[in-house]
C-alpha cells in the first residue's frame, strides 16, 4: 500500500472494438470500448454518461440492448445491468470474437467456430445457453448479421471468403455463397429486402440480392486497404457509407451507382465502425486512433461535414503538467497534439488548435500530419498572464524554433520564437519568467536566449566568454527562472550547471556535476534545483549556497520525469525500470515506491498535492493517482509508506470502482488499526493559532441565536387537540408529548400522599442529567490533569521523571476527550433542547449572594464558565461556542450579576474573548487588505 492509490484514466475514448449503437426512447447511446472497460456516450452532445467496471482481460466484442450490455473478453461473456455485472457466460473453449443482438437472445461465435446462443429472460437464474452450432472446420468466422424479415436467420462471413446463411432454430446451414476470393471483413443488411453489402479485403464493396445470390453493384475502392466497415442510410438517400484501414471514408450513391463524396482524412487510423442513424442524416464513425466523430449531411453539395466529436490521443502522450490549480492537464503527445484534459468533467478535454490544418491540408493536398507542427518535447506555461497575451511556450522535435499559445482561445500563437538566427539548432528546453513576460530557450549548440511573449522580440542571449560565444558546449538539457527574476539557471548536457543573472545575463557561478545531465527541475519556492544524470542518481542542489545538499540513489535504469510537490517537502522520480519513488527531501530519505508493469514517461503532481497524473510506455492516456493523506482521517504518511521497499501495484483503470493492488509485502491497514491511530491523541495536534470551526450547519447554531424569534414564529395558532381516548377500562393520564400513558392499578390517595413525601425527601439524590455527568466529568478530568502536575525532585528519584511525563501526557489526554465528550454531546443537541438543558440551570432565588460552595445550585453555572474558557482559548468550535454563550448569557446574565464569584469568572471569559476575537480579527483584515488590494492590481 502507497502514498498514491490508482484512482482512474483519463483521455480514452474507443478502442479497436466494434461500437454498439441503440434507441432509447427520444435519445441515442452508443457504447464503446477502452481496453477492458466500456462506456456509454449520449450522441446529443457526446457527453459520457456511464462508465463499466474493469474486467479482468481486453474485451473482443459488445452487444447492448435497454440498460443491458454484452461484453466479450477471453473466453467469457460478461453481462451488465447498467453498471453492475449480473452474470458471467463461460461455456467457450476458444476467444469470443463476435457477439449479436438477435431479438431477446445474444449469438457468440468464438475463433474455433462454436456458436452459442444465449437468452436473457431470467439471466440471473439461466447461465447455461440454449443452443449451439458448430460451424465448418475450414470456415473461420470474420462477421455476423441478421438480413431484415429473415426469421430465425443469420449470415456468417468467412476469412476464406464465403458467406453462410443458417437457422438458429433449426441449428442447420440453408445455403453457403461461395463469395469473391478475397477475405470478408464486413457485411451488413440494407433497407431493401434481400440485399446486403459485403466488404472485402481487396477494397471491394459488394451489393448482393441474397435470394437470389446475384450481384447487383460493385464498387472499389481508390485507396489501398481493405473494407473495415459499411453503413447504410435509413433517411431515404440511396446512400452506401464504407470505411478502410487507411481511414477514408467514401459515400458512394447506390441510384447513380457511383462515389458521391469522400472524407479523407476522417481518421488518423484504420476505420472500425460505421453507423448511420435511423430517420437521421447522420454518420457516426469509430477508430482505432482513439476518436468518435459524428458527421452530418446538410450541405448543398451533399458533402457530410463533420458535427461532433470525441478524441484523445492517438500516439503516447511525451510531457504532461497540471495547469489551472489542477482542474485540467496539459499533454504533448508522439501524435503531433497539443491537448487540454479536464480532471473534473471529460467533456471539457480539447485538442489545441493549429490554425485551419484542416483547410491547409485541404488547399495542398497534403495530409494532415504533414501539416502539424511536430511532437512536442517540452513546454512551459504562466498561469498568471493567461487574459493578456499567449502564456504557453511548447519546443518541438528537429525544430529550430519555438511556439506560443494563447490557452485562453485554445490557439495558436501569432509569434514564432527564433534563436539563433546565424546557427539554427533544435530547439531542447525551455521557461517563462515568473511574471510570464519572458521566454528563455534552450537550443542543441549550446545557445540561450531570452524572448518577451507579448512581442516575441529578442531581449538578449546568455553567452559564456570561455565557451566558444555560446552558454555551453553542447545540447542545453534545460533551463529555469527564479520566482523574482534575478537568477536564470542552465544545465548542459556535459554535466556543467551554470547560475546567471536573469537581467544582465552575466554568468554568475558554475559548478560540474561530473556526468551527462537527462533533466533538471527547479523549485521558485525553496530554491533547490534538481538534476538526474545518466549514472541514475538524483542530485539536489542549493542554487544560493552553490553546493549539493541532497543525494538520492535506487533507480536502476534512465530516469525519464521528476517534479517537486507545492511545498518543496517531497521529490518524486520515475524511471523506466518500471518504479516511481517518492524522496523526502527535508528528511533525506525515500518514504515510498511502487512499481508498475509499463515503465512511467512522465508525471506531473497537481499544486494542492491530492492528485498525481502520470503517462506510460505505449499508453495512450493519462492516469491519474490520489494521495492518500488528503483523503483519509489518519494524516501519518508511515501507515500509508512502503519506505524502502517497492510495492508492486497496477494501473488506474478508466472505471475508478475496481481496486488497483496486487499481491504486495505491505498488507492493507486494518479497519480498527486505522481508527485507533485516528483517534490517538497525537492526530489531534492542530497548527497554533489555527481557529476551527464546529462543521455544523448553520441553521443549527444560528437557530440559537434567534431562538426567541423562532419561538413566536412557530407559536400554534389553535389550542391543542384533546388526545384521542383510550378504552373506558384504561385511565390515561395527560402527558406534555400528547402520547397516552395508562395509570397502573388503583392507589389510594393516602399512599400517594406518602410517595410524594418519599419523592421529596429523595430529590437531591436523583441522578443528574446527562448533561450535567459530562459537564462535572469534563471539569474533574481538568483538575486531575493538574494535580499530576507535580515535579520528580519531591521524590528524590530521577528515574521517575518518565512515569511522571507518561502521567501528565495521560491526564492531558484524558482532559481532552472529557471536554470533547461534553462538546460532542452539546452539538447533538436540537436547538430547543440545549435552551431546555440551559433553563434548567436557571436559579429562582438568586438574592442570597452565596457561593457555590453553600449553594449547589451555582456550581453547574461556575462550571459552565469555565468550559467556554477553557473552549474559546483554545479556540475549538468557534462559531458555535460564540453561539452558546449568548444564549447562556441571555439566560444566566442576572445571576452571574448578583454573583461576585461568578463576575470573577465572567471577567476572565471577557478577556480570554477579547484576546481571541483580536487574534482572529487580525487575520480578516490582513486577508481583507490583501484581497483588496490584489483585485485592484494590474500585473
């Protein structure tokens, strides 16, 4: 068990699965695979609606039908009632190739040609299927459908070209076409009877008439590939839509017998699924580059133009940072993407845009690829000028220049950066200023110079006189800027670190570390610069000081990524031995390490620390972690920590239900372990002078306030109604709740008149209230704590002092848990409740100035003062101890008036108030001060 549990993957959107599209009702849900989850999209806006648990292996094939879904993974089928798993099918020997919905039954056909049929009326009760076929041993199955009006019928398509058409009830084959002699990909019913269109993997598209196996058109393809998938349109347009492995999709024009329209480009990949919707003129298309898109036909020219879509990455994602508090990720990834994900809501996530690549490539006749800028290798953002001017600055690969982006249009820069316009080199790493005025670049010969963002104009390079007029000999490995614009710090390739002044871009100092530099990252916060070399050890380094003040050694292969938390305390590394470890760099010490079974390429640690995103070798997302102690009671990072040792844990799933550990040394913490640790007294520790709240709402302890108001407001309007009557044989007597108590047996009154002289005599040795038993609790806890409070000396034994800190750490203790008991109890209470317990306090007689010492009934008002004392010192429940002592006040003023022990308590209380309130009052103004005047300032 870590710090860090999976929690999810974010940036999948369909594999290389078959969608599945169905009607419910007035809207359309498709549902999509990523690796071994599912999810279900609304078409009407793409928005992602559900998502499936993770199943234990990739899923081959799904079928959905009402709030079921049909999932295909191994050898087994696994059912869904939305998403819960109702039943699992195992009655395969082979892998689940294909699945169809077939009215109320589901058709498997696994490689080995075993087809089995399954019902799903009573799933939960039949797990066994009600019939199987076994299919020809030189038939393979490649593709399965249902021709409309053909009861009890399907056609199976073949890898060795021929199609068969069967009866599932019969369990016989009625007739096999012998095909075209090329391998069939897909086929498909059309909306005339007896027709279907069959995809070859020659590119050849067949309209056949099934019953009287005749050809009634053929089309080709112009581009290279096979027939992945076909469409046909139920609007009334005689339209065909096909699909090929180069990602084309054609419209071709089944009255004109002709290709109407093509959408190059439609995909980065090769194309899986087509599906035009009912009545609508609509095409949605799938791919195996991680896109949906839906496409609409209105155009003059009956060209689709595209309506929506849904992507993420089609190539692993290089370098990823959180961006905007950590509500969203920015991610370059190998396939020329510059994106945005949205932590909080998917449906935010977006592509950065380019500038019309589209239109370009369209102009050109180029592919869109060609058009993209290259993959990303670094890049650098400042929050803070986000509204004025661009605020990203990427680097790309082979590239001598750098680009801007504006985040807050999702665009493209007007500037292009250009260093070193007599010696252009790629451009390797780059900063901004903390002001986000300045870019700094890096470049492979070696040179460095400093651009202003608003103008993209130069402002001057950082030369090294002993160094041939360049910063380095060599690739500049990277470069940051300190949080007030006075150091500019660079790291060559050759291992040399050198220290310049940011605005007169003189070197200042240099040191060599002795090896060849991979990364460094620098803290603005604490001023500390880490490095990671090729010999795998991690290097800090006091900027100031110029020396190294931390060396951390345990990866075994490249480091590729490391970052610093907010607050400088943790340093975490990932290397492509398969482990990502956490280094605490006060303590000098790893406190945690896990290892994954695909190598970490990047991480990013979101500014409030809660969430870690982290991309992977041949992953073509983005997977997030969260820290335990931000989320759990127990705040002791040890119970969570692995220390040295690496604990071996899976990766995020896209469902965030499944649990993520495997087999580890570590064993889970206990459910009583953890709440004892959370209930130690040592997790209770606050920050000094930290002021907290009761977490009440706030009706409840303003409801104490404005009690009285309450009280008229709610007044009854009618008298009460006279209960309802018992039996003549039972006398009831009247109550105050309006419930009916019966009156036992009859008494005489001689003897009530004797028990009412016992209840008189006995009063005083009633028990108290449960108010009063932990109010007196609380106040004997207190004196207690002090009377342990007494030095070693008077014992003349040295050896006693630990007994006697044991002691008085014990009576603290238990002081405290009798004062929160009281606390507890009192925040339970309604709010008329604790104005009852109050009043009953209440003193009639109050003229005799008496202490409490000869009048009994003072001394739960005594005690009550020093309660909220002893609370508004400490300042715990603030705004609800506030609350009580009003109404306490209110009630009690007089007597503690007439009551010169009590004005001595009363006048401590004031002070202990004063003293507090000026405290908190401080830090309102400061606060107020500050945001005043930020929101007034102009950066």
């Amino acid at each position: 068990m870590g710090i860090f549990e999976p929690f999810r993957a974010i940036g999948y959107i369909t594999s290389t699965v078959p969608l599945s599209v169905q009607r419910l009702g007035t809207e359309t849900f498709v549902t999509v695979s990523v690796g071994k989850a599912w999810q279900i999209y609304n078409c009407a806006k793409l928005n992602l609606v559900l998502v499936g648990p993770q199943l234990p292996k990739k899923i081959r094939a799904l079928a959905s039908y009402r709030d079921y879904t049909f999932a295909a993974y191994g050898n087994d089928i696994a059912v869904f009632k939305r998403a819960h798993q109702v039943a699992t099918w195992s009655r395969h020997n082979a892998k689940v190739n294909l699945l169809l919905l077939f009215g109320e039954q589901i058709l498997s056909v696994d490689v080995d040609g075993n087809m089995f049929i399954w019902t799903f009326k009573g799933i939960q009760q039949n797990l066994a299927p009600v019939g199987h076929v076994m299919l020809e041993d030189k038939f393979s199955p490649s593709c399965i459908m249902h021709p409309d009006t053909y009861l009890n019928k399907v056609i199976l398509g073949s890898e060795e070209g021929s199609l068969q058409l069967w009866n599932i009830s019969t369990k016989k084959m009625l007739y096999e076409f012998k095909g075209w002699k090329s391998s069939i990909c897909c086929c498909v019913s059309s909306p005339a009877l007896d027709v279907i269109a069959v995809g070859c993997a020659d590119g050849t598209i067949h309209v056949h008439n099934i019953r009287y196996d005749e050809e009634i058109v053929r089309f080709s393809h112009s581009t290279r590939g096979a027939v992945t998938s076909l469409s046909f349109s139920t609007d009334g347009q005689p339209l065909l839509a096909s699909g090929g492995s180069s990602g084309v999709i054609s419209i071709w024009n089944l009255e004109k017998r002709r290709l109407q329209s093509v959408i190059r480009e439609a995909h980065d990949n090769s194309i899986i699924s087509l599906h035009f919707f009912a009545n609508e003129p609509v095409l949605m298309s799938s791919s195996s580059d991680n896109s949906i898109k839906m496409w609409i036909f209105d155009t003059s020219d009956g060209d689709p133009r595209l309506l929506r879509f849904r992507s993420g990455h089609c190539a692993p994602p290089l370098c990823i940072s959180f961006y905007a508090n950590g509500r969203h990720i920015l991610s370059a990834g190998q396939d020329r993407a510059f994106r945005l994900f949205s932590v909080i809501q998917d449906q935010q996530s977006r592509e950065l845009s380019q500038r019309h690549v589209t239109k370009r490539a369209k102009k050109l006749r180029v592919k869109e690829k060609e058009i993209k800028l290259k993959p990303v290798i670094a890049f650098d953002f400042a929050e803070i000028r986000e509204r004025d001017w661009c605020n990203v600055v990427t680097c790309h690969m082979d590239t001598a220049q750098a680009y801007v982006w504006r985040l807050q249009n999702f665009v493209l820069g007007e500037h292009i950066l250009k260093p070193c316009l007599e010696n252009q080199t790629p451009v390797k790493a780059c900063t901004i200023s903390a002001c986000g005025n300045f870019a700094v670049l890096g470049t492979a010969g070696g040179w460095i110079e400093r651009f202003n963002l608003q103008s993209g104009i130069s402002r001057g390079s950082y030369v090294d006189l002993s160094e041939r007029s360049c910063a380095h000999v060599g690739e500049v490995v990277g470069v940051a800027c300190d949080s007030t614009n006075t150091l500019m710090i660079s790291a060559g390739y050759h291992g040399d670190i050198k220290v310049w002044d940011f605005k007169g871009r003189g070197l200042k100092s240099r040191w060599e570390i002795g090896c060849a530099v991979v990364k460094i990252v620098y803290h603005r916060s604490n001023g500390l610069l880490a490095t990671a070399t090729d010999d795998f050890v991690i290097r800090l380094f006091d900027v100031v000081a110029l020396r190294m003040v931390r060396k951390f050694e345990g990866h075994i292969d490249r480091v590729t990524d490391l970052c610093f938390s907010e607050d400088g305390k943790w340093l975490l590394t990932s290397s492509m031995d398969g482990t990502l470890r956490i280094w605490d760099v006060i303590l000098a010490r790893q406190i945690d390490a896990i290892h994954v079974d695909v190598s970490v390429t990047a991480l990013s640690l979101s500014p409030n620390m809660d969430v870690l995103a982290t991309t992977h070798v041949d992953k073509n997302g983005v997977y997030l972690w969260v820290n335990q102690t931000m989320f759990s009671g127990s705040s002791n990072i040890d119970s969570y920590a692995s220390g040295k040792e690496v604990v071996n844990v899976k990766l995020p799933s896209v469902s965030s239900t499944e649990g993520s550990h495997k087999d580890s040394e570590n064993p889970v913490l206990n459910p009583i372990q953890f709440r004892d640790d959370f209930q130690n007294p040592h997790f209770q520790e606050k920050i000094p002078d930290l002021v907290t709240l009761s977490l009440l709402p706030k009706s409840q302890w303003q409801s104490l306030i404005n009690l009285d108001i309450i009280k008229i407001r709610n007044k009854p309007i009618e008298p009460p109604k006279k209960a309802e009557k018992a039996p003549f044989f039972l006398p009831s007597v009247p109550t105050l709740s309006g419930q009916i108590v019966f009156e036992p047996s009859d008494i005489s009154s001689e003897k009530k008149i004797a028990e009412g002289d016992k209840l008189e005599n006995r009063r005083s040795d009633l028990p108290h209230s449960q108010f009063l038993q932990l109010l007196q609790s609380s106040a004997e806890k207190k004196s207690c704590k002090f009377k342990f409070l007494f030095s070693p000396v008077c014992l003349n034994a040295v050896d006693m002092l630990p007994l006697v800190k044991h002691l008085n750490r014990s009576a603290s203790c238990a002081s405290h848990f009798a004062v929160s008991a009281f606390t507890n109890y009192i925040k339970s209470l309604s709010s008329s409740t604790l104005d009852v317990e109050l009043r009953m306090l209440q003193i009639i007689d109050d003229d005799n100035e008496q202490g409490p010492d000869t009048r009994p009934d003072l001394f739960p008002i005594e005690l009550l003062l020093d309660y909220f004392i002893h609370e508004t010192s400490c300042r715990n429940n603030f705004e609800f101890i506030q609350a009580v002592i009003r109404l306490f006040l209110k009630i009690h003023g007089e007597t503690i008036r007439r009551q010169s022990n009590l004005q001595e308590k009363a006048k401590e209380l004031l002070e202990v108030q004063y003293a507090v309130w000026q405290r908190v009052d401080k830090l309102f103004q400061s606060s107020r001060c500050m945001i005043t005047f930020l929101s007034n300032s102009q950066f």
